[in-house]
C-alpha cells in the first residue's frame, strides 16, 4: 500500500540581502502574488507552498495545473524528499521514484555504459541489480557500439535515449513526474510512450504537473489547480482542467 499526506505544510525560501532594496522587494511581490513575509531572523522570505492539505492513496493519478510559479515543481521536490517543510507534517509510505530530471548524474566524460551504472545508483538500483538488466538497457537504448564512447559525443537525441532507457527501469510505488516523458525519433518515441504507459500502469500512485491538458485528462483521474502556493481547487481533471484551461 502506497500512501501520501500533507497537512498543512508550508515551504518558504530565504532570500538573502533583500532588505533595504524597495524596488527589489516590490519586483518580487509582483512576482510572487505578495507571498512575502519575514522568518524568526528578519529575513525576507517567499512562501512557494502555503498551508497545502491533501492525502493521496493507491490508485491515485493526480495532475498538478497552475501558471509558472504557482508551486507545482515545489510540491514535487517536497514529495521527492529535496526540500521539507517550513510548516506542517508530511506522511510518505511506499518507495518514490523521480522523472524530474533523468539527466541527473550523467557525466559527460564518462561512457555511456559507466553513466547508466551512475544514473541506476541514483536511482537507488544496487551493482548486482543494475549488472542483471544492464543489456536490456543498452537495447533499449538503441546506442550500440556506441554505449562505449563519451557522452560528450552524443547527439541530444542519443543522450536523452540514454536517460530516458536508465531512468525508467526502475518501478516505483509512487512515480513523480514534471511532464510527461517522450524522447527520440518516431520509432523510439512508439517505444517510450509504451515504457511510459507501462511504467504508469505498474505504478500505486502517479503526481504529474503538466500544462498539456490531453495528458492530465487521459492519464489523471483527480486534478489540483495551485494558484501562489495554495490550493484552489481539487476535482476530477475535466473540472479542473475546465476551471484552468476554459
């Protein structure tokens, strides 16, 4: 069973030197919808999550909506265990696995075939885990004898097959995504989406934030629109995406 529960959580971001610079300060109360405040120390401070309630259980496929800066890919990297709260309690049961970014720890000096030991590390794969499905990686892949030069040689497109190849291996009970994943050639990109689809399928509970509204609605089955760190609305995805998207 895969559980996750936020309960009033906060996230706030010091922004360092910012007192005394006025028009610093008014640019970024514009920019934020004036979620500024001040910490126990005076410091100047964004608040990128405010007061966030929700529980997420098996089954759940939920889809984050908002504008740029509303709080989405906060909310990820809280899930995903890179920031922690400010405020409030979250409960996590069940292993995570992240798609935010699937070029982390890619060396470009590094072999492909040293690369996908790296990024399977990351990932949480053991050696002995990674040795057992190292050829079905490269296979899928398509880089042939290529998986041992530099990735330094790459094409974007050779480089992103090798992320894409490594870091959907794995299964997680909760996947957390920034986007949905599709990389490559026409031929290559029938074969991600089939990973992705399985990879979802396979997974307890899927977040994703998306701007693309055919995705959230086809793969989503409840919806949260953020809007400056808060909630303001969570529903199925026709209703929030007709909220959002008109």
């Amino acid at each position: 069973m895969a559980l996750i529960e936020f309960k009033d959580v906060c996230a706030d971001f010091p922004i360092y030197n910012a007192n005394g610079r006025s028009l610093k300060r008014r640019l970024i109360e514009v920019a934020t919808g004036g979620k500024l405040g001040a910490d126990t120390h005076g410091r100047v401070v964004v608040r990128a999550l405010d007061g966030i309630s929700f529980s997420f259980k098996d089954g759940d496929r939920v889809g984050l909506i908002g504008h740029n800066g509303a709080g989405k890919s906060t909310l990820l990297r809280m899930l995903s265990g890179v920031y922690k709260p400010s405020l409030g309690s979250i409960r996590l049961e069940g292993e995570i696995g992240s798609l935010i970014d699937i070029s982390l720890g890619i060396d470009p000096e590094a072999s492909g075939r040293e690369n996908i030991f790296l990024r399977a590390a990351l990932l949480g794969m053991k050696n002995s885990q990674i040795k057992e499905r190292l050829n079905e990686i490269i296979d899928f892949s398509e880089l042939g004898d290529f998986v041992d030069m530099p990735v330094r040689t790459y094409s974007s497109g050779m480089h992103l097959r090798l992320a894409f190849s490594v870091s959907t291996i794995v299964r997680p009970e909760i996947l957390l995504m920034d986007e949905w994943l599709s990389v490559g050639d026409e031929n290559f990109k029938h074969k991600a989406e089939a990973r992705m689809a399985e990879l979802v399928q396979n997974t307890r509970i899927l977040v994703i934030a998306s701007h693309d509204r055919k995705m959230i609605e086809h793969n989503c089955n409840r919806a949260i629109l953020l809007e400056h760190g808060k909630i303001k609305m969570d529903a199925s995805p026709k209703e929030v995406c007709s909220a959002y998207f008109g």
